[in-house]
C-alpha cells in the first residue's frame, strides 16, 4: 500500500498570482505529475490547501488535485475555511485501507495561526482508538511537537502534551503525519511503550528554513512531498523533492 502526503499548496483564487519564491498553482501542479508517477494508492493532503480563504481557490485545487491518479483526501489548516472546504469536497474523519486506518483531525482554530484539538476532539480521538486496534497513522496539520524553529513551535498545536496523554497508551499508533512546517522533519514522540515517529512534509510552494529564530525562507530547497510504503505492521518513508 503506496501512500503519498503532500501539504501547504497556498493557492489563491488568482491562477497567476505568486508566493515569495515561486507561483503556486504552477508548483502544485509539477507535484501532482510527480505523484502520479509514484502510482501511489491514496494521496492525502494535510492542509493550507488556500492561502486566501476563497472558494474560488478551493474549486481550483479541487480540479488540480483532480488529476491525481488515486483517491485523495484533505483536511484543514490554518489559513484555511474548513466550511467552504466542505462545500467543495468532503472533509473525511477517517479512512479504511485494510490492515491500515488513517484518522484524520481537526486542528484549525478560527482566526489563529495556532492549533489546538480541544477536550472534545481529544475525547474523539481517545474513543475512536480504543475501538479499533489496527495499524494506525494520525494525520494533522499542526505538528504536536517542537520542530526546533523558534518562530514555527510559537504556532505549534497548543495542546500538545493533551494529545500525547490522548495517545499515549495506545500501541497501535504508528505514524503522525503534519503539515504545517513547510519541510521534510523527522521526530519522535513518547507513547506508554517506546516511541513514534512525526514525520513533516516539504510544501508544494515555498519552503520554510529549518532551526529558523524567525521566519525566513529555505531558496536552495524544492517543493516536495513525502511517500509511504506500508506494510501489514510497519511502513518505509521518503521526502521526494521535484524539479520546476
């Protein structure tokens, strides 16, 4: 089972409207041709699919995104509107994959950078593990932990150490995927009983400079995204970066 993560398009209702180092849609759709020729089975696409909270920008990814070879699915960030998202195309809780379940969750805040889960989605999330106990990736925008960039972790999701009590003692967790940072990261979380791995993803747009004070552009670094092989109980995984 092929999975493929790409995140942060920033698109905007303007086709030609640019981003700091480059044009977004242009670069997404260099990364959708690159996907494709992965032939991965599910794609999933971990927010800030807008960068102007337009449905113009959402029914331009939705056609954009079309062209990718597989289902795909999305969830929410921080600038964007998790409403006019629906309305556009489904927002997914979870996904079935055989021996595999992704669950999907909500890490937006209206009107803040942040993320948070609250004690409602946490209580959510908590539910839904302890009913099922397959292999288990948990895909997010935020990541729940430091990334060592001063600027990036002050927008961070705020209720980290909740979600890591959350999950803690549950063993069939084996991968978070976040979005959110604008490049490849590699991390590890304390659960019950050893660890597991958060794995960030490169943007399909700018990229962010990595152990960053404050904010600053990466321009040597290339869009990307990142792809997983899974297995009945373990997984391998790769940042792929695409040429413009």
């Amino acid at each position: 089972m092929r999975l493929v993560q790409i995140s942060d398009c920033h698109l905007h209702a303007d086709p030609a409207a640019r981003a700091r180092a480059g044009f977004p849609l242009r670069q997404l759709e260099a990364v959708v041709e690159a996907v494709n020729r992965e032939r991965p089975d599910m794609v999933l696409v971990t927010g800030d699919i807008s960068n102007d909270e337009t449905a113009a920008s959402y029914q331009l990814a939705q056609r954009t995104l079309g062209r990718l070879a597989a289902p795909w699915c999305w969830l929410a960030g921080n600038h964007d509107d998790p409403a006019l998202m629906a309305e556009t195309r489904e927002l997914l809780d979870e996904l079935d994959i055989g021996a595999w379940r992704i669950l999907m969750l909500n890490t937006h805040v209206s009107g803040e950078a942040h993320g948070e889960l609250g004690p409602e989605r946490l209580a959510d999330l908590a539910a839904r593990l302890e009913e099922d106990d397959r292999s288990t990736l948990i895909a997010m925008h935020h990541p729940p932990l430091l990334v060592g960039s001063a600027w990036i972790d002050a927008l961070g999701l705020k209720d980290r150490e909740a979600f890591w009590q959350t999950v803690s003692a549950s063993g069939q967790v084996r991968a978070i995927l976040c979005g959110h940072i604008h490049q490849a990261f590699t991390g590890r979380g304390r659960l019950a009983k050893g660890e597991v791995a958060v794995l960030g993803c490169p943007s399909t747009t700018d990229q962010f400079l990595a152990h960053a004070e404050t904010f600053a552009i990466d321009e040597a670094s290339r869009p990307g995204y990142r792809v997983l092989d899974l297995g009945d109980d373990d997984f391998t995984t790769w940042v792929e970066r695409v040429d413009l």
